[in-house]
C-alpha cells in the first residue's frame, strides 16, 4: 500500500536475499502509504513477481492518485 520503509524492513527482518529468494507481491503496491512511486523502484529493482490489486488498478486506471 506504498509503505516503502516498513516493506523494506519486513525484508530485512525475513533475510531476504535477492541472489537467492524469489519475493512474490500479493496486490496493492501503491496508494494509501506516502511512498508509492519507493515501492514500485524496489519491487522492479528485486525482480519481483506480483499480482495487480484494486489500488494498483484504481491508480493505473486514473481514478485515484498515486499515494
């Protein structure tokens, strides 16, 4: 939900490591947290796999702003 730094330090605290683990987002990336456009850097950056939620549909459809 664009929470950047607490979805950082989630991955800090699971020991994500990106040469080894594949990280899979479940929906909803962006909008309600102050760091949206952080979240998707880094979901592009690790190579993530996801799945496009309501927010991220609300935001790419032009009906809500980016948060």
């Amino acid at each position: 939900h664009g929470c950047h730094s607490e979805m950082m330090s989630l991955l800090k605290k699971l020991e994500f490591d990106e040469a080894l683990d594949n990280l899979a987002f479940v929906g909803d990336l962006v909008n309600k947290g102050p760091a949206s456009r952080q979240v998707l850097a880094s979901f592009r950056t690790m190579q993530a796999l996801g799945v496009r939620g309501n927010h991220d549909d609300n935001c790419v459809s032009g009906r809500k702003p980016w948060g």
